[in-house]
C-alpha cells in the first residue's frame, strides 16, 4: 500500500494559516509521520499509533515494546534526525517514547 506523499505541507498558504490558528505542530508532526514511514520497514511502522509535537516535546506511542526499547536507547539519534527533518533545531527539546 503507497500513501500519496503530502504535498500541501510546502505551501506557504498553508503554514501561514496553521501559524495563525495554531495547529502548527501538527503539520510538522505529519512531517515526521512521514519521515518515520520512509525510514522504517512496514511492519515496524505499523508499530506506531500516533506521532504528536506538543511544546517542543515530540510524542510517539508505540504499541511493539522491542520498538520502544530501540527508540529509547537511539532517543538522541532520532532527536538528531527528526531535527534535520524539520529544518530547524528549536522545534523539539525532547522525544517522549509511551
């Protein structure tokens, strides 16, 4: 199953009106959502129930619990990649593994 990549994140429309309503994070939670299923195999990605970014703190609920194991003893490589991600360090101070 191919997902369709979410072309409407560049718009400058788009990130000016989540600026101003405030759902910024979300898009930018659907960043690394994508991230993450381009990086892991199928079946892992599955694994994952929700990728939220709540001031600064990146949250992934993880229903495999060799998943979480791995993210947590790999937190500050993945701090690292989902930076790069967003292209901007400030976003996220912190990855919270449940």
């Amino acid at each position: 199953m191919s997902r369709k990549k979410r072309e409407f994140q560049s718009s400058e429309l788009l990130n000016s009106f989540a600026r101003i309503y405030g759902f910024e994070d979300k898009l930018k939670a659907f960043e690394i959502r994508d991230f993450l299923e381009h990086y892991l195999s199928e079946d892992l990605y599955s694994e994952i129930n929700t990728v939220n970014l709540k001031e600064k703190v990146l949250v992934l609920r993880i229903k495999s619990p060799l998943l979480k194991n791995d993210f947590r003893m790999r937190k500050s490589f993945f701090l690292k990649k989902f930076r790069e991600v967003l292209k901007d360090e400030s976003l996220i101070n912190d990855l919270l593994i449940l």
